[in-house]
C-alpha cells in the first residue's frame, strides 16, 4: 500500500510516524510552546532528528471547547512555518478545515491536508479536487470542536463511523481524486466516549476493511489520561502504548507528539516481528 501526496509517493509497507507542530496558542497538550515561526521550525526539525516521517502543522486547536480562528489569523499562524518547512525534504501536512488555508498551503507547496471535518466545510472538497496529487485524510468528529465532548455519540461507535468515512471517502472520488491519495482518521476523542474510544482500537479491522490507509492520533488524549490517571504532560508511556496497538491491529500511520520514544517503540515492534 502507498499514499500519494503532493511530492512524494510514501510506501505505507512500514508504520510512518507523523510528528505534530501545534503554532497555536491553545492546543490541549502543547498549546504555546510553538507558537512563533522560529519555535515552530525548530520543533520541526527536532521532530525529524528524532525520526518522524512526516509533518502536520496546526494553527488552529480542535481541542474540545476551543473557540474557532479567523481565516486571517490561521494563515498568518501556518504560512510563514510551511514556506520554510516545504524545504525540509519532507512531507508536510497542514492539519485545517479552512477551503482558504488549503489552497494557500497548496499554492505554497504542501503535501497533505488533514482535515477533521472530511472535507465537510464551505468549498473544501472542491480546493483538494482542483489538485492533481495531495494527498488528504478525512477523519470523522461527531458534532464539533465546542460543544464534541459534551454532546458525545450514542451506542456503538463502529457503525456509524465506518459508514461515515465510506460515504465521504466516495464522495471525493466521485469529484476525480483518486483512492491512492486519501487516507481515513476514526477521529479518537472527536465526540466519542471513552468506551468508544477504545471500542473503535478494538474493531480497527472494520475500518481497514474500507481499503483506505488509516491514520489514528491517541497521542496525549483524554481517554489516555481516563485509563492511565495521567495529567495530559504524563501520557507519554500510555500514548505509545496506544500507537504500538494500533499498528499491531493495521495502522499504517500514527500522529504523535512524543516521536522519539514513539519511533524506538515501534523498531521493536518491528523486530518481534521478524
């Protein structure tokens, strides 16, 4: 299996590590840290000294409760850090849901779009099928980012989540953007519960039976902490935890703020494999 992106073709037979760079100033776990051009860049490349595959660069927390940002103010967050991040030789993504950051991204020469509204947004689909090769994922969220952790799903969520990435997946297909370049997030933490959180590591097969690479994102979630009883700083040994299940049951990419200890845990995994 193989997702193709805007420069490169990148071979999915191994794990890829997609390291996170928050240029916000309230993201849950890291909000801040990163918030200038210059942080935000040498965060990038420590993430890449420390073995990540890929880049996603966020200016806009999705955490929930966190209050939208303008179109203005995210592109003057995320523009200055990707026109120097597309010289790293590597594939950046750009974590938004805005049709106007994309195309601006896009136009400045990035990979991917990770979006946790699947492309759900005002001109949105129609920016990435206007391309001839990023690549996107398309990641389910059960409401939105305000109201998500107080308005949570109901039942299993299994079901509905599948059958929401299968309806969106073929939509943009539909609109000419080939099965080769999308990949499928379940949204851990979007709307769900803790229960079904896990319920949806436990099934992962019946996501991956929609064809599609699947990217998942536990790193220093509320679910880590509910089971762990750990404060978000302390989820590091669960969240690698985490990451390493989810490969062992098909995950082909896995979005992490702790890429060091997250690589060493899966050249591990890898060598109980041989």
């Amino acid at each position: 299996m193989f997702w193709q992106t805007t420069r490169f073709r990148l071979d999915l037979s191994q794990p890829l590590v997609m390291g996170i760079v928050n240029v916000t100033p309230d993201s849950f776990s890291d909000g801040g840290q990163h918030a200038s051009t210059r942080e935000a860049l040498t965060h990038c490349e420590q993430l890449l000294k420390e073995g990540a595959h890929i880049l996603d660069i966020g200016g806009e927390s999705t955490r929930p409760g966190a209050a939208a940002v303008t179109l203005e103010d995210e592109l003057a967050r995320v523009l200055p850090v990707v026109r120097e991040a597309v010289r790293l030789n590597v594939p950046i993504s750009i974590d938004t849901y805005k049709a106007g950051v994309m195309q601006a991204v896009l136009d400045a020469g990035v990979d991917i779009i990770n979006d946790v509204w699947a492309l759900r947004q005002a001109g949105a689909q129609q920016a990435v099928a206007a391309h001839t090769s990023c690549g996107v994922c398309l990641m389910h969220m059960h409401g939105e980012p305000q109201t998500m952790q107080t308005l949570t799903m109901q039942g299993s969520s299994i079901r509905p989540v599948v059958e929401f990435l299968n309806e969106h997946t073929q939509a943009l297909q539909a609109l000419g953007v080939s099965q080769n370049r999308i990949a499928i997030d379940p949204g851990v933490g979007f709307g769900k519960t803790v229960a079904q959180n896990f319920e949806l590591l436990v099934h992962q097969d019946q996501l991956l039976g929609l064809g599609y690479p699947l990217l998942v994102g536990w790193s220093r979630k509320s679910s880590i902490g509910a089971v762990s009883g750990c404060e978000a700083g302390e989820r590091m040994v669960p969240s690698v935890a985490a990451a390493v299940l989810a490969i062992e049951r098909g995950a082909r990419l896995v979005r992490v703020h702790d890429v060091a200890p997250t690589v060493q845990a899966i050249k591990v995994w890898q060598a109980a494999r041989v």
